[in-house]
C-alpha cells in the first residue's frame, strides 16, 4: 500500500486528461518544449555574448533609481 502501481498513475493521468483536456494538455506540452529550447539557446548565446562584449561598468547606471533600461531582443 505504500507504494503506487501502475493502476494509480493511469487513474492519475485519466483525471487530468478529464479535468484539463487533450487540447490544452498538447498546448502545455509544445509551450514546455518551446521554453526549454529557448533557455538552452539563451545559455548557449549568453556564454558566446560575455567573452565577446566587455561587460558595462556598474557607473554607467542612469542617475534616476528609480528606471531600469533593459535590452529586449524580438523572438525570431
């Protein structure tokens, strides 16, 4: 009784297939994928991008606190 057997997980599975559907569970699934490959291409590129470019001074900062400047780069 202490630990589960098949039996379980197919229960488990079959509630969450009828609570959330096929549909937004292949969504859930494909958007997963998505973010891993992205963080991984992010790693990857973040790696190569610090060796390249010198890393800006913390003096550089704008005199307002209150803002922060980020760089966005556009998902291609």
């Amino acid at each position: 009784m202490g630990s589960f057997s098949i039996w379980h997980w197919l229960i488990v599975l079959l509630i969450v297939i009828m609570v959330f559907g096929t549909k937004k569970l292949k969504n859930l699934g494909s958007d997963l994928g998505g973010a891993v490959k992205g963080f991984k291409d992010g790693m990857r590129d973040g790696g190569a991008a610090t060796e390249d470019k010198p890393v800006a001074p913390a003096a550089a900062v704008s005199a307002d606190k209150n803002t922060i400047d980020v760089e966005v780069k556009n998902k291609s």
